[in-house]
C-alpha cells in the first residue's frame, strides 16, 4: 500500500481498531497525521482504563498534542474508523483539528445526527473510506460478545 | 457552611476554580458527589497539560471513576462553576451521570446552545447557583489577560 494515502492512513488507523478487539474493547481506532507524518496513534481503552472518556479520537488528540507540544491542531488530519460522538466532535472542535476523515457513519451516536455544527468551521470532513472493513470489525465484535 | 448541601459542593467547585485561576487557567473548577461524599475534584489544565481535553469536567470524571472502580456513575452530581462544553455534556452522557449542577450559563460555548440532548434523558440538570461568583471570577481572569 503507497503510502501518503488516505487509504494507508484509514488502515492505520483500522490496525489501531484490531488492536481494541484483541483487548476486548469495542474495536475504534485513529491515528493523527501532520504534514504527511503520523504523530499519534490511539484505540478505544474505556474498559481498560475505566474511562468512558478514554475514546480512540481523545487519545489520539491528548497525543497528538504532546508530540507537537501544541493545543491546537490545525495543520492536522485525524483519521478514525467510526463517525466521532458529539465528546469527540467537542474535542477536535477544541484542537481546531484541520480535517476529519471518518470510515464508518455512526446513524445513533455520531455527531451528525447530534449537532453537524459541533466541528469547527475550519475542519474538512471526509467519510467512507473502509466504511466496510471498520462496520465489520464492530460487528464481529459484538457478534462475539453476545455468543 | 453547611456541609451536605449544593451551596456547599458548588463552593467547593468555585474553590478548584480558584486554583485554576492561580496557575494562569481560565477558571472553571468541578467536583463530583456520591452519597453526600466529594469523591473527585478537578480544574481545568489545558494550558498546563497543553491539552484541550483537559477541562475540569473531563478530568473530574476520569478522577471519579477512578475512585468508584466504575465506567458509569448514575449516582453522582457533577457541580461545575460553568455550563459544559459539548465536549464534556458528551462525556456527562457516557458516564450516565445523575445529576449535573452548573454555576454560569455559557451562551457561546454551552452544550445548551449546541444541543440541550446531548446529556443523558436520565441526568437531572439544575443551575444558577453562585452564577455570580462564577461569573466574576472569569471576566476577573481575562480582564488581567488584557492588561
């Protein structure tokens, strides 16, 4: 896969969500990239850290930052396998993230259904990109929750 | 002061604020309430921590679910000197908090203008109180960030 992508990117970011699953978190990952250069990494840890606010896109902004030593984030894309919920959208508000690339929509609890005005105005949103693969990983998740 | 009473854990609250303020944060404290008991207090670290994340609620939520062993606190007030964020009512939401007490009103950046269903249908929303304080001690912050 080239790299530079925001396909290699997503599938960073979907790495990121498999390693959720294999520690029994709801499988949600995301990375953080800037200037072509992948800063942040972060995946779901709510049961692990007992934090509902341990979501991958908070990880992966509080990391970003720290990489940076910045707030804000501006020049930044995050890229993260679920549509964010309205915390997370509030978030990347916050760190006037430059641009948002999600895989999978999130029809219950993403931010769109809550408020599409939650981002801020300066941030490029893109979706779709192995909505599939993400969609699949959470299904089989639950799948295996419920069995 | 009575202790056991909303004046008395809001004061509380106003008293992180203060701390906040000391150390060149804009001055928003918060304290979490179980069974009569503060078991979390927080201020907002964004600066500090340069991270956006780092309001007072987020990291009273974080703190109290740390002291209760638990991802969801239906039995807790959150008393804050201002009106959340989208970003914290979001938070708030996940952790199904009971009940949430605010101080001031924050008619720009408050979840209520955002959308007032962010919160869960279960928490109980009251606030006024010390309002005044609140406010003072905010315009005090930035009035000394002008000059």
């Amino acid at each position: 896969m080239e790299i530079y992508t925001d396909e290699y990117y997503m599938n960073e970011a979907l790495k990121q969500a498999a390693y959720a699953y294999e520690e029994g978190e709801i499988p949600i990952g995301a990375v953080v990239v800037c200037n072509n250069r992948i800063i942040a990494k972060a995946y779901n840890q709510t049961e692990k850290l007992t934090d509902v606010t341990a979501h991958a896109e908070m990880l992966a902004i509080t990391a970003a930052s720290d990489a940076l030593g910045a707030k804000y984030l501006p020049e930044c894309t995050l890229y993260v396998t679920l549509e964010p919920c309205a915390m997370c959208a509030g978030a990347l508000f916050w760190a006037q993230i430059g641009g948002l690339y999600f895989a999978a929509s999130d029809p219950k609890r993403g931010f769109l259904r809550a408020s599409p005005s939650l981002l801020h105005p300066k941030t490029k949103v893109q979706r779709g990109l192995y909505a599939d693969k993400s969609t699949e990983l959470i299904q089989q998740f639950f799948n295996k929750l419920r069995n």
